[in-house]
C-alpha cells in the first residue's frame, strides 16, 4: 500500500523549539554582503538523543505563511516521531518580504549568497548543535520555499541528500518580483537545457547527483504546471551535467510513468526518471489541486486535505535517499 495513505495516529509527541540564526560573512568572489537573522522553529523526534546520529528535514514555508502554520499544515511532526528525524521550519521576516515570501528572486541568492547564505548556515549550525547525520539533511518548499529550495539544493548542493519542490520554479526563473509574477503565470524564460546549465554553473562541480521530487496541483492559479514540467526537465539536464563532471557509469535513465486513483482523494500521476535502478527524478501531477499544499491539515490557506498526502510523499522519496534507518519504503 502507498505509504501516502498513511496518516500521523496522534498529535506529535518530541519538542517544539523556537530560534533565531544570524549569519554575517562577505564573499569578495561575488562582492556580496551576507548578513542576517532569520527565526526558526526545529521539532526535535520523540525519544530524541544527540548520541544516535539523525536524519534532518528541512522545511521552507509559502508566501502569507510562518514556520508554525507551516508545521500545522504539513503535518511533518508527526511522521517525523513515526521515522525518527528532525525537522527544520525557518521562518521569512516580514522586514525581508512583507508578504514572507522568500526572496528565491534576487540574484544573490541564486548565486548562494543573500538569503540561501543565511539559510545555508542556519543548516550548518543547527546540525551541528544538535548531532544531524550531515548525509542525510534533506529540503523540501512550498511555493516562495520551493523556489528557494531549489536555489539552495544547486548552489549549496553539498548540504543535501534531496530535494522535493511543491508548486515550485525552475532555477533563476526570475531576477525580480516582477518577473517573477511572470514566470509563475507563464512558466520560465529559459528552456531546460539553458535552465540546467545554469544551474550546473551554480552547483560548483558537486560531485554526484542531485535527486528532485516536483509536486504540482494542475488547477494552480498561481503557479501555472507548465513550471513543474520545467522544474524536472532541469533537473534532467543538471544531473546529467553533473553525472558527466563526475564521470558517473550509471547508464542512461529511463522513464516510468503510472497513474493513481483513489476514492478518497485527487487522482495523480507520477512520472519517475531512473538512473542506475534507482528513481532520480520523481515528478507528481495532482489532478484538481489548486495552490495548496497536497493532503495538508484542514481549515488553513494553502492546503488541501483532499489532495494525496504530500508529506508522506515527500518522505516516501527522501527514504530512497536514506532518511529511514531501514531499507524498506513505502511502495508506490
């Protein structure tokens, strides 16, 4: 049974805590300042000991959203007792952006400087502190977040296992608020293989993939679908880049595509691109999903509960990418 079917049996039951990260540095390669405080809020698994070496989620809010709502329409808290991982909820100030988005626009921060430094190191230290298993820190977004996430997961590739992009855009879609209002009505300006390159340039020769989930709501008026089919064909392009810079032998990828229905909730179909056995690149079309995040929590803006969970999916794919201390995953 697909483990998205799955829903947290209790509230969670591991430790809230609330933080703020200030992060100062200067780049003189880029001629960029980065300086900052972002709050945050990180949920600690119950049963959680800094002696056993865990697994971290990080999770970046949409537009009009905070960590604690965040959190409440996710639902990662709960599976996070039921895996046993950290997850980490930084929080946009509404000095930064007065609507808390993320500025995944600017152009520092698609070079890695700006706000994906600040979140960068936020990650570094909090995973320090509190004994996170560094290969296995993972990131996921909404929205404003998944963009950012995507910057962060190709600028700071090194920092992650995986990435997974709800409602997301491609890599440098825009440089400014107002492209990009363009880019989620209409989708990029670039193709994939400019987008890819792009991205690769950024990814500062990672050595190795990096694996992608793109979830997107066909009935999004906000963030058009065209941009998820972009979204995968980047990341198609940049792991194929960097398969070549790495000298990768993991053979051409291959294509499977199934569709799921469920009387319960949204049908989807998910299109899966392999790579040496493995899937690589996941992406999930939700049929009717309007911009919200996937099975979320009742009575919030942005989420969806009749949509398949997206966490679970979420976690579903992470686990291929070591997140569950078993080798077992929930099937699709």
């Amino acid at each position: 049974m697909s483990s998205w079917f799955r829903r947290p049996a209790r509230e969670p039951e591991g430790k809230l805590y609330k933080g703020s990260h200030a992060a100062f540095g200067r780049s003189f390669a880029l001629v960029q300042l980065t300086a900052g405080r972002r709050p945050y809020l990180l949920y600690l698994p119950k049963g959680y000991s800094a002696a056993k070496r865990l697994p971290m989620v990080v999770m970046l809010h949409g537009c009009r959203q905070d960590a604690d709502t965040f959190a409440h329409v996710t639902r990662m808290n709960g599976i996070a007792d039921r895996e046993n991982f950290l997850v980490l909820y930084p929080e946009q100030r509404r000095l930064a952006n007065s609507f808390r988005c993320w500025n995944w626009f600017s152009r520092s921060a698609q070079t890695g400087a700006g706000e994906a430094a600040i979140l960068a190191d936020m990650i570094r230290s909090i995973s320090d502190e509190y004994g996170v298993d560094s290969e296995r820190v993972y990131i996921a977004g909404l929205s404003a977040g998944a963009a950012m996430a995507n910057n962060l997961a190709v600028c700071h590739a090194e920092l992650f296992a995986a990435c997974a992009l709800h409602s997301g855009l491609p890599f440098a879609a825009a440089t400014s608020s107002h492209e990009a209002i363009k880019a989620m009505r209409d989708g990029a300006r670039h193709d994939a293989h400019e987008t890819g390159k792009r991205a690769f340039m950024q990814s500062r020769g990672k050595a190795g993939e990096i694996p992608a989930l793109v979830i997107q709501g066909t009935a999004d008026e906000v963030v058009n679908p065209v941009n998820a089919r972009q979204l995968a064909a980047q990341f198609a392009v940049l792991n194929e880049l960097l398969a070549e810079h790495s000298r990768l032998q993991t053979g051409a990828p291959r294509e499977k595509i199934s569709n799921n229905r469920n009387s319960s909730t949204y049908p989807y179909e998910i299109t899966d691109v392999f790579r040496g056995g493995q899937v690589l690149i996941r992406k999930i079309l939700v049929s009717g999903l309007g911009h919200a995040w996937s099975g979320g929590a009742e009575d919030y803006h942005y989420s969806d509960p009749r949509g398949p969970n997206a966490s679970e999916l979420i976690c579903d794919f992470f686990a291929e990418y070591g997140l569950r201390d078993t080798a077992t995953t929930g099937g699709m």
